[in-house]
C-alpha cells in the first residue's frame, strides 16, 4: 500500500461532499464616500479596543465568554447588528490566537479598513453587480457599484443561479484611496478518492515531481526573478540616500522589484494549473514538502 494514499475504509460521507472557497474581488465606487468611510474607521477603532483588552488577558476566552464580554458593549453602546457585533469580537479573538500563537511581544495593531459581514447584513446582486452592507441596527444599508469585467462577474452570477456556489461572507476595505468588496463563495463539488500519488519537491532552479514511475523536472525563472531583485538592492546600496527621494531611481527600483514578482507569481500558477492537471488525468493525490517558514 501507498503511505501517502489515505485508507478508503472511514471516509463515508467525507467521500461524497467536499467544499472550498472562492471569492470575487473588485474594485467599487459608492455616492456615500464619507461616509462609508467613517463607518470603516470606526469599526477598525472598535475592533482595535478589543484586541487590546483580550492582549491583557492570560488566554483568550471561547465564544461564550467573548459573547458575554463584548456583545452588549457593541451591539447596545456602540449600536452594531448583532451579526456584525459577532463577527467583530470572534475576528478580535482569532487575531489575538493568532498572534501569540505566533510568538508575537507586542499587541497587534490593526492597519487596514476592513469590515466583514454575512448574509444577515450584506445583500448581493450579480446581475446589477450591486453589494448592499449595513453596519448598525439604525444605520443605513450603503450601496456598493462593482467596478470589473462585466464577464468576470457574470461568472460568478451564473454559477449562484445554478445553485453551484453560494455565498458566505463580503470584506468591504479601503485602501490606496478605493473602495474594494470581496465576495466569498462557498462551492461544493465530489472530491475523487486518488489511485497514487506525485511527490512534489521545490527547488530554485528546478520542480521536480515523482508519480511512482517517472521523475520529471522542470526548469523554473526564479533565478531570474532573484538577480533582477539584487539589480535592484544594488542600486539602493549605490545610493543610499538618493533613491527613496530621487523619482527616477525610486521608478528604478520599484520596476525592478515588480518584474521579479511578476516572473515569480505568473510562473507558479502556470506550473501550480500544469501539475493539477496532470495529477487530475492520472488520478492522483499532491504530497508537497515541508514548506514551514518559506
């Protein structure tokens, strides 16, 4: 038998429903700038309250406890709807978990405007491309213009009236001076139980992958992608002081820098579809190395 290939024995209904996630981003426009605005700042203002008081504590509380904390503080003082009063004080504990879990000294310290909400306080209309959202019980509900490829929304629009995707939540943000509405999707599909399995290791400057037969390599950019960034660490080092304040060198380094992303994010999601496929044609499971840390 495979060690990598789970026993098909106690799979039951695990076999049969599987979900992911898949989420809709766009850029948006909205009459009620300010605001909207004002709403973001001080939902990020109350959140970072939270965190600060759950960091003060020895551990964080489960959800009861922090039902029981905040959810008057929020939903009767600070008058938020009682869905977005919970997605604010579990989003708080998650952060502070996450922090400390992370070895973190210093309380983390919120930087974005991001607010979440779910299918109690957010309506959606794919077909206008249209995303209401409402903060406080005697608020008002704010409407939301997607600004993206008709093409790509109709997507998305097509597989909700199939029933094939169904949405679970919306990030409202704001950033860079815009507005931007993700949309996440809840999508069920029959997961296959795999016949083998590709061993997959991730070098430099070369993929290599085993599917019990056949080792197969290939050559990867990325050491284009790192002498195009020590192009630009150099220019930094020639001039210490000039770059962040020169706009010519500042443009520089910045396209540098963008030219090594982009070879390396376009490259792994060329070779990321390339082996799914392959792995979806024979049947089989991905096993990756330890990637920790990287």
């Amino acid at each position: 038998m495979n060690p990598f290939i789970p026993s098909e024995e106690g799979m039951g209904e695990k076999r049969s429903r599987a979900k992911y996630r898949l989420a809709l981003r766009a850029e948006a426009e909205t009459k009620e700038r300010e605001q909207l605005l004002w709403e973001l700042v001080e939902y990020r203002y109350n959140l970072q309250k939270l965190i600060d008081e759950l960091w003060g504590l020895k551990e964080v509380p489960g959800k009861g406890q922090l039902h029981a904390m905040f959810y008057e503080r929020l939903a009767k003082e600070r008058g938020y709807r009682a869905h977005v009063a919970r997605n604010m004080y579990k989003k708080a504990g998650k952060i502070v978990k996450e922090a400390i879990k992370n070895g973190a000294s210093h309380v983390p310290i919120l930087k974005r405007l991001t607010a979440e909400f779910d299918n109690q306080d957010a309506r959606v209309d794919l077909k206008r491309g249209e995303v209401r959202v409402i903060f406080k019980s005697k608020g008002k509900w704010f409407l939301l213009k997607l600004k993206h490829r008709k093409e790509y929304i109709k997507k998305f629009q097509r597989q909700l009236c199939s029933q094939k995707y169904k949405w679970e939540e919306i990030f409202v943000s704001y950033h860079d001076r815009k507005f931007y509405v993700s949309i996440v999707f809840e999508v069920e599909y029959k997961p296959y139980f795999p016949l083998g399995a590709i061993g997959l290791d991730v070098n430099l400057r070369k993929l290599v992958y085993y599917d019990g037969r056949k080792v197969r390599r290939e050559d990867t950019p990325f050491v284009k992608a790192l002498s195009l960034r020590a192009k630009a660490e150099e220019i930094q080092r020639k001039y210490p002081k000039r770059w962040r304040y020169n706009k010519r060198i500042l443009n520089r380094v910045k396209r540098l820098h963008q030219r090594a992303k982009n070879i390396v994010i376009d490259e792994s999601r060329k070779f990321a579809k390339r082996l799914v496929l392959f792995a979806l044609k024979k049947k089989n499971a991905i096993t990756l190395e330890e990637l920790t840390g990287l």
